[in-house]
C-alpha cells in the first residue's frame, strides 16, 4: 500500500511521468502473460489424467428445489423445448456467405488492440470460420430481436480483458442497427456502459479481473506481479452489478501465473496484512464459490439470467500442437485440426474446479463452455497486429514472436461466437 501511495503521489507530479508508468504496467503485465505461456513447456510433461466434469447440459437450468408448484420459467427463453444438442462440440467450417458478421472498420468501439486490419495483418482468413456444433446450429444473431428482448434492461459483463473484448464483439453486434444520434458509449473508471436510447437500454462492462478485491482493480494501472486478492471481497465489485437483467461473468486469465496466489484475509487498509499463500485452483475455487453465492443473494433469477465464460486459451507456444519449438501464434493462419486438441494441462486442472463448483450450486448459471473451441484457433490472436503500448526496440522488430499477443482475439473473429452462443443460449436455453 505505502509504495502505491508513493507511485500514486509522484504520479501526479507531471503527466509525462505517469504515462511512462501506464506504459511499464502494460510492458510488465505482456511479459509476465508471455512468460507464463513458456512455462507450460515445462510443465507439458505433467500432464494427467483428470476425470471429466460435467457436460453442459448437467450444468444448465438446476433449478432451486421447491419448485415442483409452478412449471419453472426462464427468463428471455422463447421456448421451454430443450435444444438436444451441445452447442460446444462441433467444428470450424468456411463460410464466406455468411462471415464476417460485421466489417472492422464498421465498428468504431473496438479498441485499437483488437483491431488487426488496421495494424497490417495480411491475411482475413481467421473472419471467415464459422462454429458447426455437430447435432444442431446456432441461431443466427439477429441484432433487432436482441435489442427488442433487451428494451428497458440491463446487459452487463463483468471480467477481465477477454471478457472485455466479448462485450465489445457484442457491441459491434447490436450497433449497427441503431441510428447514430441514438447511441453512446461512456467509461467511468471501472465501468463501460454503451446506451441504446431509443430502446432505453444499456449495456456494460465492469472490470473486475479475479471478481474479488484485488490489488489489480484500478482499470488503467494493474500489476500482475506481487497480485493480492481479498477473500470475502465480492460485494466490494457486486454492489455495482445489481439490477442487471443478464450478467455475464468470466475469471481465469489472472489467476494463472503459474506461481501461487496471495490470498489476503483482513482488509487492504491494515498496516500489517494478513496475507496467506494459495494454490491457484483453491484460490479460484473461492472465488467460484464466491461468485455463485452472490448471484444467489442478490440476483432474482425470475427475471435475470446469468452466464458464466470459461477460459479463453492462448496459444504462446508452439510446441502445444506441432512439437516444433520457437514459435506461437505468430504466422498462424489455420485452426488446429485435431479435435482432441487441449493446450495446457493447468486449464484441465481449473475447468475440474469449475465443474466441481456449478455442480454443487443451487442457482442456475448458464456455462458458456468456450474453452475448447477456441482451442483450435491459433489463427485468432491478434498477434503482432495491434496497438503497441510501447515503441518496438531493434531486436524486437527482427524477431515478431517475441512480441506476438497470443492472448487477445482478433474482432471480428472468434469472439463474434462466443456471443452467438450467448444469444442462442439465452433464447434458446
Ligand atoms: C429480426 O427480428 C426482428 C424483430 O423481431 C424481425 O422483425 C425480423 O424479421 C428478424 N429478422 C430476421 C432476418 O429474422
Ligand atoms: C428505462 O429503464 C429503466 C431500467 O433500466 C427503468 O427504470 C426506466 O423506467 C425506463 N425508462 C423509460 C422511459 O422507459
Ligand atoms: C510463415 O509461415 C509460412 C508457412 O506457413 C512460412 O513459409 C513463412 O516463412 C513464415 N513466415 C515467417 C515470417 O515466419
Ligand atoms: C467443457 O467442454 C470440454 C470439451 O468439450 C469438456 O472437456 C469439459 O468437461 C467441459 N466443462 C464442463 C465444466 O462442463
């Protein structure tokens, strides 16, 4: 606390310095996602033999006990037929008729990290896949119908960067039949809210990387390194996702440095923390149940519904689906083809926490189960094609992997599907 109060001062001092801060923050936070990518390498080996979750379906809709009186109802279902199908296995297909959704340039609301045409990636092959579940399709988004559904309500995403750029694919989704005069997209610290007038509707994002209290709160400077999270912490974010009609949450990107987590228990404010170490999956595992309990408390399930994104996978190294060394998705143009491929072994550990979690829960949480079809798409990251936050050095420059974000997603792209799931889920649940 005594350091950042010290940053924070000498920040002030002039702006230049505080832009200088802004831009190690982000150099630091790209290092570290990058280091932890290449650990993986390593830990490649210990790869075991998990037992699986849950499917989707045994997730979905476990309605609370004592409801045997009235048929249950779902709200924004249009109908109670349950869609035979899991919309999460199947594969990527070419499909230039109807791909991409929506044209970059478009989209004014995607930040210039997301945007790869603009940033000179050559190819545009990664816009045109379209996800194939294998016993049914996905409904086709129908931006009118959403907005209709969504009049006099509140959307709101509540997460970390990746969950940040589904809310902007969504955005991207739904702006586009809304006149200009009748839109607005305004960020107070935490919280973007994007305005459709004429629907009196809003929709939002609220940055929260771990859900919990964390250290790593500030929307502009957040440090990875020396992360603290404060158990018991919800409420502190929560009281600002009340009221929503559809919430929808993610956590995962933060909690995976590969080292252990600082748990504090107490608050931010005591001179002395007490502050223990945590296994990451324990530590994530609290801040499930956490998650889960807050929805029970305070979201009213007869008119809200609440959606859950698992991990989004990122594809640093090479050596996870091709055995060749040195590279990441730098270069890539394809998806993976083998449908059984799996990246890092820690994503099976903490997909396990996730199914032991919402199987236990008494409220329903629709999963988002995206995890494995974006496996395959080494081919969507932004790469090299982004917004620097930093000029490039010489070396860097002569050598694109060592700089190549293989975390990000590309828009349009991959992220565009994650919210036909959402859209089909939520109508179709
Ligand atoms: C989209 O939804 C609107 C409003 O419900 C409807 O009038 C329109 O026909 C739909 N468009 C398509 C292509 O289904
Ligand atoms: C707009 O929606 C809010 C809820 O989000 C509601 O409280 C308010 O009454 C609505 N206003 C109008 C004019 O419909
Ligand atoms: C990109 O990949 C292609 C093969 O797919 C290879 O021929 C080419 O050399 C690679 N380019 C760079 C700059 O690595
Ligand atoms: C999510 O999908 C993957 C791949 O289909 C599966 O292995 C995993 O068990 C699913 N997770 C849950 C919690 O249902």
């Amino acid at each position: 606390m005594k350091t950042q109060q010290h940053i924070s001062s000498s920040l002030r001092k002039t702006k230049i310095s505080f832009y200088i801060f802004t831009l190690l923050a982000f150099i630091f936070f790209i290092i570290l996602l990058l280091g932890q990518d290449f650990t993986f390498l390593f830990r490649q080996q210990q790869q075991q033999q998990l037992s699986q979750p849950l499917s989707p379906q045994q997730q979905l809709l476990q309605q609370e006990g004592g409801q045997e009186e009235t048929p249950p109802t779902i709200p924004f279902a249009e109908t109670m037929s349950e869609l035979e199908c899991d919309l999460f296995s199947g594969k990527w297909v070419w499909d230039e008729s109807t791909r991409p959704i929506y044209e970059e340039w478009e989209c004014p609301y995607i930040q210039p990290q997301l945007t790869c045409q603009k940033h000179g990636r050559p190819d545009r092959d990664y816009q045109f896949l379209r996800w194939q579940p294998h016993g049914c399709s996905l409904q086709s988004f129908n931006a009118t119908f959403m907005l209709e559904k969504l009049r006099g309500k509140k959307m709101m995403f509540v997460g970390d960067s990746l969950n940040r750029g589904q809310y902007v694919s969504m955005i991207c989704l739904l702006h586009r039949v809304i006149p200009e005069h009748a839109k607005s997209m305004e960020t107070f610290d935490s919280l973007t809210v994007f305005r459709a007038e004429e629907y009196n509707a809003t929709i939002e994002f609220y940055w929260a990387p771990f859900l919990l209290e964390s250290n790593s709160d500030n929307a502009i400077i957040h440090r990875v390194t020396e992360r603290i999270v404060r158990k018991g912490s919800i409420n502190k974010h929560g009281r600002y996702w009340e009221g929503a009609d559809i919430l929808v949450f993610n956590t995962y990107l933060w909690w995976i440095t590969g080292m252990k987590m600082n748990i504090l228990r107490g608050s931010f404010d005591e001179e002395r923390k007490d502050i223990v170490e945590m296994e990451t999956e324990d530590a994530y595992r609290m801040a499930m149940k956490s998650m889960v309990k807050w929805v029970q408390r305070n979201v009213d399930l007869q008119k809200s519904r609440v959606f859950f994104t698992s991990m989004s996978p990122s594809h640093g190294n090479s050596v996870e689906w091709e055995g060749g060394p040195n590279g990441n998705c730098y270069n890539q143009t394809t998806p993976i083809e083998d449908p059984a491929y799996w990246g890092t072994s820690s994503r099976r550990s903490i997909m396990k926490v996730i199914g032991e979690v919402f199987s236990k829960s008494a409220v329903p949480i629709t999963f988002l189960n995206i995890t494995q079809l974006s496996e395959y798409r080494k081919d969507a990251h932004t790469s090299i094609y982004k917004k620097q936050w930093s000029p490039l050095t010489p070396e860097q420059l002569a050598n694109p992997v060592s700089y190549a974000d293989c975390v990000h997603w590309c828009l349009p792209g991959l992220q565009d599907t994650w919210n036909e799931l959402l859209y089909t889920k939520l109508f179709r649940p």
